[in-house]
C-alpha cells in the first residue's frame, strides 16, 4: 500500500550523519560501528531501499538548521546566515539526489498526480524516484520576512516556525508565551505564498497565535496526543480540536518519548517499557476518536530525526517495519478505506486541496 510519510530528517541524516542514504540500513549500520560521535549512531531505521520497500513513495522531507538561544549539538548555528548556508547545503543533497533519480521534488498538484500514478502503476518499485515534498523544520534560516519567497522558488511547500527553545520567528513548544511582531509578519507571508503552515513544535501561545492569524492549509507533521503522554510536545485534545475544525492532519511519530509516558532521558530504553509499534495506532485512534471519522490522522515518524532504533519500538528494526501498520489498524476495526486514509489519503487529499 502507497505509504506517506510527513516528517523525515532525510538531509540531515546525509550530511550530519554522513549516511549515503542509497545504501540498505544495515550496510549503513555496519559502517557506523564503533562510532559515538552522534545520538543514533550505527542504530539508523530509514534509507531508500527501505522506504521503496515498504511503498513510501511520497514523502515530506526536512531541511532543518536552527541558531535556536542554548546551542545545541547538531542543526544550530551562530548566526541565521550559517544557518541559511546549511539549509542551501541540505538543498543541494536533494538535487544530487534527483540527478541520480533517486528522489523526485513535487511542487504543485501536476507533480503530485504523477507520482501518485507512477507509485500506484502496479510495477516494481525498485528503482522508482521518491517524491518529496520540501518542508523546513524551524524557520531560523529565514534571513529575514523578505528573503522567504526566494525559498518558495526554491521548491519549499511547507514549514514550521519554531523548533526547540527561543528561536528566532517562534517558541518551541518547551517555551512558554506567544508570537513576536515578526513572527506574525513571517505568518502572513506564508499565508501570501500559499505555503502549508507546519504548527509542530510550536509553543501552546504560538499555536494559538498562528492559527489566529494564518488562513491557509495547516498540518502538524509529526505530533503525538498529551491525552496519552502529557508532555507539552504534545498537543492538547483542544488544539487537535482546532485542527480538525481546520481541515488539518497530524502524522503520528515514532520517538519512543512522544508515545508512552514517564519516559527519563538517558535512563528509559524502549526494551525496559517494552514499546511496542502497537502503540503507534493509540495515537492514531485518539485523534479519529476526537474527530469521529479517520480523515484527520496520518503517519509523521520522524525516524532517525537525531536518534535512532535506541529510542524507537522494540519491534521496529527499519521504516520497512511500517508495512506492518494496515494489520494493526484493520484489527482495530478500521475499515480498507480507513486504512488507505491514514497510511497515505488524508495527506494527498490535504495537498491536493491547497494546491488546487
């Protein structure tokens, strides 16, 4: 089944990570072995030969360079215009990567339609492009309001104001409080653009601010429920609410500390709790329930998003292991068309409506 996958880190995992994403995973494994550099190392779940294998052919992927206030140790940057050069460098990954057709951009509906016809031909997928749809994960990047139509005609769709912390047009969703002036300039230049506004990460004050202000198509990427894991990188049953009333879907995400509660930094494993994918359809089924239909739910996994199989279901060795998700679903008494809803038709008929 066409799987779509709203939230992968795919060029930071290229370039941070220095993973040649053709490769199958466990090669990649095998090469980082020995290596603690990084959170994730030698435990990475997503490359091409595994999102073919398990019929991603669309996806949205991530460039993501922050200069957030705290630095951090990966993706942040003294100045928004290191952050930029990042961002451009991330840029030119993908490019690479659709010379060698191994993924394709998709910048309105034409596109879109032809991946959808081409992932659904009932061929081989072997060495069929991935279609992607370019997203920014924090808007730190964005030299200023100005500079954002550059980044449109570059391709960029959609994207998330803030990341963690303070960062420079937004409060992630640790922080607390709303919108600065320009913040809400940045808003309503997405709004002028037609670009899909990413209310992920942002704090609860921003959240609200954002949806005040902005008109057009909204998603929330890669968010789980704080009914089932009361965290505030959670959304509230209030905000999925609102999203529902907007037309939005939330892609459900698969870091181990977004599905269960009382998870402890550097102390919790997924194999003490014995997290299990399962858990995954919990969140799925919350926001059905609150919508009362499966029209607003989807998958954001963020797999390898900065961690890796150490911070991921027990029983989920690749992003292959998503194929396994209709059962689950179909078990729970979700209907074949539920089903196709949430593994891939809620997003494209999202995309399609705003690009129309």
């Amino acid at each position: 089944m066409l799987t779509f996958d709203a939230h992968l880190d795919l060029s930071l995992n290229a370039l941070e990570y220095n993973r040649d994403l053709r490769l199958p995973v466990h090669e990649i494994r095998r090469r980082e072995k020995g290596m603690t550099d990084l959170k994730g190392r030698a435990a990475g779940t997503t490359a091409f030969p595994e999102m073919r294998q398990t019929e991603m052919g669309i996806c949205v992927a991530t460039q993501l360079a922050g200069c957030m206030k705290g630095a951090r140790p990966m993706a942040d940057w003294m100045s928004p215009e290191q952050a930029y050069a990042q961002t451009q460098g991330q840029l030119a990954w993908y490019r690479a990567m659709e010379e060698a057709g191994q993924m394709r951009q998709i910048i309105d509906l034409c596109g879109l339609e032809e991946m959808i016809t081409l992932w659904t031909d009932g061929k081989p997928h072997d060495d069929k492009p991935i279609g992607y749809i370019l997203s920014l994960e924090g808007a730190d990047s964005i030299r200023s309001v100005g500079h954002l139509e550059r980044h449109w005609e570059q391709g960029l769709r959609a994207m998330g104001p803030a990341h963690y912390g303070v960062c420079r047009y937004a409060l992630g969703h640790d922080q607390i409080g709303g919108l600065a002036p320009e913040g809400k300039d940045l808003i309503r230049e997405m709004d002028r653009l037609g670009m899909i506004l990413d209310v992920t990460h942002l704090s609860d004050g921003c959240f609200w601010d954002a949806l005040d202000l902005f008109e057009g198509t909204v998603w929330a990427s890669h968010s789980n429920c704080r009914a089932l894991v009361p965290d505030v990188r959670q959304f509230s049953d209030d905000q999925i609410k609102k999203l529902i009333e907007r037309g939005a879907v939330i892609g459900a995400a698969l870091d181990a500390w977004m599905m269960i509660p009382g998870w402890v930094r550097g102390k919790t494993t997924p194999q003490l709790t014995g997290l299990k994918l399962e858990v995954m359809c919990d969140h799925i089924d919350h926001v059905c329930q609150l919508a009362g239909n499966a029209l607003h739910s989807g998958i954001g996994s963020d797999l390898d998003g900065g961690f890796g199989i150490e911070q991921t279901p027990v029983d989920l060795d690749t992003i292959a292991d998503l194929s396994r998700l209709p059962d689950m679903l179909a078990k729970r008494g979700y209907s074949q068309t539920d089903v196709e809803n949430i593994l891939h038709g809620n997003f494209l008929r999202l995309l399609k409506k705003a690009w129309a």
